[in-house]
C-alpha cells in the first residue's frame, strides 16, 4: 500500500500545474517556442524508470524569421488541384454541349430533301490543326478559309462564316441543301457545312492553284498566257450563265471578284461563295449597309440603289474579263492619272482606236480577233444603264 499511496503522491505533484509570467517582445507577428525534454520518464508503469517532470525548460526566440516554403506548399497545392478540376471540369461541359449540339443538328436535318452532308466542329478543328494561321488561305468578307485534311485523307476547304445572319438553324440547313444540289464544272462544289451551336462553317473542295487574283497579281507562279486568260473568261461566263438562268432556284451570286475565281489543277475557273447571298439578306454587307459586294466591281443601279438583278453579276463580270487581258486590277493609284480607273482607261482607248494597248505587256502573242472580243463583251457587260447592259453574257468560242 506504501508504495501505491507514494506513486499517486508523485502523480498529483507532476501533475500540478504551475504558473511563470514572462515578458517577451515579439516583431513581425511571429513567436517561436522551444520546449525541451528532461530525459526522464519511464518504460513501464509503475515499475521501473525515473520519474519527474517531461518537460525540463522553455526557450523563446523573439525574432525567429519563419521559412516560408511550408506556407507556399500548404497554399500552392490546393489552388494548384482546384485549378485542374475547374479545368477539366469546363472541358467535360464543353464536350457535352457539343454532343447536344449535334444531337440537335440532327433532329434540325430529318425531314430536309435533300438533306445536306454536315460535318461535326471537333471534326473540322481537328482537320485545320485548330485552324491553325499556317493553314489560312486567305480571308473575304464573309469570314476565314482554312486549307484542312478529313480523315480519309480528303483535302479540303473550310470557311468560317463571320458574318451574322438573320436566318436561324432551320432555315440555314434547308439554303445549305439547295445550295448543295447546284452542280456545274465551273462553280466549286461544297462538300457540307457545320451548324454546332451558334457556329457555321462551310466545306469546300480545295482548289490547289488558289484564287484568280493571285494568279493575276501574286508572285507570279503561274503563267497564265493568251489561250489560258481567254478560257478562264469563257468558262467564267458559263458558271454565271447556269446560276442564272438553268439553276432552280435562280442565283444571284453579288460579288463577282477575281478572288472569287478559284483554278484547279489545270487552270479551268470555278466561281466560289456563289451561295453566300442566299444565306444572308441583303442588310448583311461587308461593303455598304445596304449592297454586298467590292467597291469598283459594283453595278451603279446596285451600288446606290440597291436594285439586285442578274445583271449586277453581269456588270461584275465585265469589269473581271478587263482585269483578266489587261492583268492589273480594276483600280490602282499607283498609276498616273487617266489609268488609275480601268474602265476610264479602257473607254479612253477606245475613243482613240487604240483597244489592243489594253493588254498585258507580259504576254508574248495573242489572237487579236479573241481579244477585241472580250473587250467588247466587257464594254456591253460593263453599261452604266441597266436597261443597256445585255442580260445574259453573250460569250462564244
């Protein structure tokens, strides 16, 4: 008993708490404690070891300087993990509207006759590298063209439509359809469109020797002589003439431009956007509020008025033929004065007999009695009166 009642009186005097008032200055907020052990304690209870007090002393350092690598690891990690799930969490959402949308697209194509071939977004991004700049052809008024490769290993081109239309997803499928049934060896055939969301874009074939106005005022890679020019504006004219009078529903393209004119392999010309004007009224314009189209290819009666007709794209025409033979474009002011206008030029040529001094100095021989004849198809083509300007382009080998 002796022994218990002596081990319960060293518990109750280690156990009894003692009170030490310390004075201690403290800078920057932090204060570091120091408790160091006695050495004394036991292995066994209540047998043998020494007993006492743990804790022997207590040192303060005042102006401890904190490492602040904890801190940083303690606050940097779960900011770090929160980031990823945020992340991975907008793209698990963003995967999942684009499985709706195109859910949605294909609730949009039943019923459509014919129903238009449609691509999905991630299918398109993956094709142009994310439409990366190095694979950009070029750029008109209706948006971006990327140069892209499909899965099957088809080249194509893709078009990002940025312009805004009126039209909703309904109406957009139902032009794309009837856009994809006109079909003519001079028109660039479009393979299908992407309607994702708010987004559309369309699919072309991809022509390898680009557009007209690179071939006319680019780095020269192509030469383009007299019989080349000659049957790019006779096929020119026949793309125009099914749009306008064979194709159901009629189609007035309303930017006519050398750009517009893409060559294939062997330089035969293919009118490209020719469904863009249907897919947008006529308030949507990259040029003017009210006429799409190009300052200098505009006809007069469209340009201020407004008045649309087939012979707008007649007028677009004519202006493109005298580009074509003469290889400048309709304006450039680095020109003196009396050339800077190419109608003004070429209608001042022809007061003065002087017509064949229209053309290209680059080429080497032409057919004179070809190249009269363009010339006086662009100045019927090109009358400042509709009323005076032929209706259909009057073109024969």
């Amino acid at each position: 008993m002796k022994s218990l009642e002596y081990l319960k009186a060293c518990f109750i005097s280690a156990m009894r708490c003692i009170l030490f008032k310390f004075l201690i200055s403290v800078t920057g907020n932090h204060l570091e404690i120091h408790l160091f052990w006695a050495g004394k304690g036991t292995t066994g209870i209540p047998t043998t070891g020494t007993y006492g007090p743990a804790i022997s002393a207590i040192s303060v350092v005042p102006n401890f300087k904190p490492s602040h690598t904890a801190l940083i690891a303690v606050v940097t990690i779960p900011v770090v993990a929160l980031a990823l799930i945020l992340i991975f969490s907008i793209l698990y959402m963003k995967r999942e509207k684009e499985e709706e949308d195109d859910d949605d697209d294909d609730e949009v194509l039943l019923g459509i006759s014919p129903r238009p071939n449609t691509f999905s977004y991630s299918e398109l991004k993956a094709a142009t590298e994310d439409f990366n700049p190095s694979n950009k052809l070029g750029e008109g008024g209706f948006g971006p063209v990327y140069k892209g490769t499909l899965s099957d290993g088809k080249v194509v081109a893709v078009k990002q439509l940025s312009v805004a239309s009126n039209q909703g997803k309904d109406q957009f499928v139902t032009e794309i359809a009837t856009i994809s049934a006109v079909q003519h060896r001079n028109l660039v055939k479009l393979y299908g469109c992407c309607i994702g969301g708010n987004r559309r874009l369309l699919v072309y074939e991809y022509l390898v020797n680009k557009s007209l106005d690179h071939a006319l005022w680019g780095k020269k890679d192509l030469h383009l002589d007299w019989p080349t020019r000659f049957n790019i504006c006779l096929l020119t004219a026949k793309g125009l003439a099914y749009l306008h009078e064979e194709s159901r529903p009629k189609i007035v393209h309303r930017d006519v431009k050398a750009s517009n004119i893409l060559l294939d392999a062997e330089l035969c010309p293919k009118i490209s956007d020719f469904g863009l004007a249907k897919l947008y009224d006529d308030k949507k314009t990259h040029i003017t509020s009210r006429a799409a189209g190009t300052v200098g290819c505009l006809a007069p009666e469209y340009a201020m008025r407004g008045h649309l007709t087939e012979k707008v794209d007649v007028f677009s025409f004519g202006v493109v033929a005298l580009e074509i033979i003469t290889g400048r474009p309709n304006s450039d002011n680095r020109l003196e004065d009396g050339r800077v206008y190419l109608l003004n030029w070429a209608w001042t040529l022809h007061e003065n007999n002087q017509l064949l001094s229209l053309l290209d100095r680059t080429l080497a021989e032409f057919d004179e009695n070809e190249a009269l004849r363009v010339i006086g198809v662009a100045f019927l083509c090109t009358q400042a009166a509709m009323e005076s300007r032929v209706r259909t382009i009057l073109f024969q080998r």
